[in-house]
C-alpha cells in the first residue's frame, strides 16, 4: 500500500444561503420597526394628548356599555330592535369638556337618546312605538328624549323624533331631509 499523497484537510464551512440572509435582514428590521413603533405609543401614551385620548374612549366605551343594559332596552329588544341603546347625553358633557376647548361656545349636549337599530328597514318599529314602548317601561322619561330608528350599517336614519318625558311628539330630530326622507310618522 502506498502512503496518500495527498493529506485532506477538514471541509470548507458551508456559507449561509443568499435566503437565510435575506431572512435575517428583513426580521431585524421589523425587530427595529416594532421597538419604534413601541416607543412612539409610549411616548403618546404619556403625553397629555394621549392620556385625553384614553380617558375619553375609556369613558365613552362604559357610556355606551350602561347604555346598552339601561332601563327600557330590553322592552325595546322585544319590540324589534335588534339593538337597543339609552344615553343620557349630559353623561358625554364631562367627555366633550376633555376635548373642546373650556373658551369655546359649544353647548353641552342634554336630554335622552334613544336609539333602536334593525337588521332590516321593512320589519322596523316606527320612532313613534318606541318612544311609547320606552315610556310604558320607565314610566316618564328623566327628560325629553331623541328617539332613533336605523338600518344597522346605513347611513341615514330610517325615522328619527323628539318626544318630551310623557312621550308625546315635540318635533322631528332631523331638520335637513334626507335620501330617502326621514320619516317621522313612523
């Protein structure tokens, strides 16, 4: 047997693939575009703007959560709104304070909204049944009360009144028409 002539070294290291590259780079970056995007939501977060923000849709959410589980909303479901909600407006004044400006000369909302949303307009109880149905569930409203009937998704209510606490009509809640028209007998 004849001695090799030729020693073998150990193998070359494998290189890393051009995709494995590729691969490293982009999660690096995004790495570096979620440390950025972090820090900018703490720094909004912290700052008064931002803590205005969070206050206002922390509050406005449990508004509208209360009004969902208000007096006179299950009475509403039944009658046909899919959705029912009561708000009372003076609760947004504290929220609308945090946003105007205290110099400014917008008046702070008051009275009742009523709201019932359908799936459909066709089975849709009219303003004028909800706003009694609401009545003869809380016996006489705290106030004046806005009652609104909407297609859930549309734009454009499909009735909308205004009724004083006993619930007899005091006028239409929509002066400017509409397509189609708002139709306050409903």
């Amino acid at each position: 047997m004849m001695p090799p002539t030729h020693i073998q070294g150990p193998p070359p290291p494998k290189k890393m693939s051009g995709c494995a590259i590729a691969l490293l780079v982009v999660g690096i970056l995004l790495a570096l575009g979620g440390v950025a995007v972090g820090i900018g939501i703490y720094a909004f977060a912290t700052s008064d703007v931002g803590k205005t923000a969070f206050k206002v849709i922390g509050e406005g959410t449990k508004i509208a959560q209360e009004g969902l589980k208000a007096p006179g909303t299950a009475e509403l479901r039944a009658l046909g709104c899919d959705q029912a909600m009561v708000l009372d407006m003076k609760d947004f004044a504290a929220l609308v304070n945090d946003i105007v400006d205290a110099g400014s000369a917008a008046a702070a909302p008051t009275g009742l909204m009523v709201t019932c949303q359908v799936r459909g307009a066709a089975k849709s109880p009219s303003c004028n049944d909800v706003a009694s149905t609401y009545v003869k569930a809380v016996g006489v409203a705290g106030s004046e009360f806005t009652v609104t009937v909407q297609a859930q998704g549309g734009s454009k209510p499909i009735c909308e009144s205004s009724y004083d606490a006993t619930g007899a009509r005091v006028g239409s809640g929509s002066s400017k028409p509409t397509t189609p028209p708002v139709r306050p007998d409903l």
